[in-house]
C-alpha cells in the first residue's frame, strides 16, 4: 500500500499552508470590516441591524454590494 507523506512534513507543504491561513486571514479582516461599516450604515439610515452572524455566512462580493446598496441610500 502506498503511503503519501502528510503536508505538515514537506517544506512545500508549509508553505502552501501558510499561504492559505494568509488568505484566510485577510478575507476575514475585510469580511470583518465590511461587517462594521454596514451595521454602521444601517444604524444611521435607522434601519433594522443585521446580525453578525447572517452576514458571516457572506461572501465578500455580497457584503461589498450590501454595503454599495446602504451607501446609496445615504
């Protein structure tokens, strides 16, 4: 039987770990920020305050269009 060496022991296969937990952590920082300029948005125009959580579950093309919608409206 065939055994494949894990990721974790291949230079090859940190480095590619690494990119992806860099990816993931800029995605979230943007997710998040988009996350308070649209609760912010929505308070001012005194609108009902999407839960966190909802919007999490967004991709970053839907919470930027959310947020173009809201500024549109200020």
């Amino acid at each position: 039987m065939l055994q494949l060496t894990s990721l974790k022991e291949t230079a090859g296969g940190r480095e590619l770990i690494a990119i992806g937990r860099q990816k993931g952590l800029q995605e979230g920082l943007q997710k998040g920020e988009l996350i308070g300029e649209i609760r912010a948005c929505q308070r001012v125009l005194k609108m009902v305050v999407t839960p966190r959580q909802t919007m999490r579950k967004m991709s970053l093309r839907e919470l930027r269009a959310l947020l173009s919608k809201l500024d549109d409206k200020l």
